[in-house]
C-alpha cells in the first residue's frame, strides 16, 4: 500500500525527520510518500498558524492524486485541516493526536500528552476532549517552540524531559504521548529512559492508515465528511475549488450525493 504522509508546515527538515520515524514501523510492502507544504507557516503553534496551513496541505492532497495514495496522514499534532481532508478525500485519513491519544487508551488508564507551547496545549486539549479522553489524560506544555526541535543546541531535549518527569510525579501518568510531530525521534528513547509507554503520534497514524487500509475502510461519505458541493472559488483559492466529476484517489468515483 502507499500512505502520503503530509507536513503542513514548510521545514523540511521535519518532513524528513517523520518520513524516517514512518518507515521504521511500516509494515513490509507499504510504502510511504513524504511531502511538504509548498505553502504557509515554517511551524503550526496555535489556531492562526494551522488555518494558514490548510490550502498548502489540501493542494499537496490534490496534486498528488494521480500517482495515487491508499490513505493521507496529515504530519502536525495538532490535526491541522484533518476534517477537511476527510471531506476532500475518499480514502482514510488519520492525524497525528487522534492516533496516538487512541493508541495511549489501549496502554494505559491514564496518560499525559506534552506538546511544545501553552498556545499548542490548548488546542490539543480541545482536540482530546473531542476524541473521548478528557477524562484520561492531561495536556502539558514544555514551553518549546517547534523549530527549537530541530536544534540540537537549544536545549529543547532537557525541557521535554523535565516535563515528561513533572507528568510522571504530578498526573500518575502511566504512559506519555509526544505533542509534535517534532518529537518524532525522540520516542525510543524516552521510553527506555522512563519505563513507560511512549506514543509516537507519527509510529501511531501509520499503523492506523495501515489497519483501515487493510480492513477495505474509508471514511464515511454520508453527511458529516461528504465530498464538498461544486462551486466556484475566488483569487488565490481558485484552483481547491470542487467540481462535479472528481477523479478519486484510488478507490473509485467519488460519490457527491451518497444514499
């Protein structure tokens, strides 16, 4: 199968970093695809951050429709546009906290999720009430920009872990999942170190891609993710507008009026 693995932010330095944590645990045969946003923010921190990355990472989806994807993985914790990818496309697509948070609920009745600044966390918080974890997990925030993340020098490393120690200590968390898609790398690591399950939100959405895949499941084109009505589009969004004949991704027609 191939799986298109989405960076909605335009470093990429952090594309290639997610490419390689992808085919770590991909499956034999599966194929990933690595591109990244030709437009929009270096890093997604925050509500602004992400709406401006949304056109990038939707034109990424459609450019590559004729090679081909079995699923799309959209690259940011922050589930940057992932309702409208659904919307846009008639395979799976997953994002990076729907996965891991999903992922942690298997391992652990409680778990702590420790993302990048207060602004992220906020989000993220809203993203795990969402997902039915609310009640499990708590949100913390290390107080490290994204970019920090792909420094070596800028002592990212010692806060995540001070704050993964602080979650461990203070939340009775008995795994942690990574709240960037930065973090990537990080996870083996820190699971060695801690003595606890660490989730991956990249590891995570891969081996979820691959499971619907695998099932002959798609997102659901009836209502909530139906494929957006044809209308035209003005200025720089002209070319994202929808039409009525769309080629599919590569699971047939798409279906506008779905029974």
């Amino acid at each position: 199968m191939r799986l298109l693995l989405i960076n909605p932010n335009t470093t990429v330095s952090m594309t290639e970093k997610a490419a390689i944590a992808a085919r770590a645990v991909a499956s034999p045969g599966t194929e990933i695809i690595a591109a990244t946003s030709q437009t929009g923010p270096a890093s997604i921190e925050g509500y602004y951050d992400g709406a401006i990355a949304v056109p990038g990472m939707l034109r990424e989806l459609k450019q590559r429709q004729a090679a081909g994807y079995d699923a799309a993985i959209i690259c940011c914790f922050d589930d940057t546009g992932l309702e409208a990818a659904r919307m846009y496309c008639d395979v799976p697509v997953v994002g990076l906290c729907e996965s891991a948070v999903v992922t942690a609920g298997f391992l652990a009745q409680r778990f702590s999720v420790v993302t990048t600044l207060e602004r992220s966390r906020i989000l993220i918080d809203n993203l795990v009430q969402r997902y039915g974890m609310g009640g499990r997990a708590k949100v913390r925030a290390s107080d490290i920009p994204v970019l920090a993340l792909e420094d070596p020098s800028s002592g990212a490393i010692g806060k995540l872990r001070a704050e993964i120690e602080r979650a461990l200590a203070d939340d009775g968390a008995e795994a942690i999942v990574l709240g960037c898609a930065g973090m990537t790398d990080l996870a083996r690591e820190l699971q060695s170190i801690y003595g606890v399950p660490v989730v991956d939100g990249v590891a995570a959405a891969v081996k979820q891609a691959e499971a619907l895949v695998s099932l002959g499941l798609s997102t659901s084109k009836r209502s909530s993710y139906a494929s957006p009505l044809p209308k035209p589009f003005a200025g720089a969004l002209a070319d994202l507008a929808p039409t009525p004949a769309r080629a599919s991704v590569s699971m047939g027609a798409w279906n506008e009026n779905p029974a």
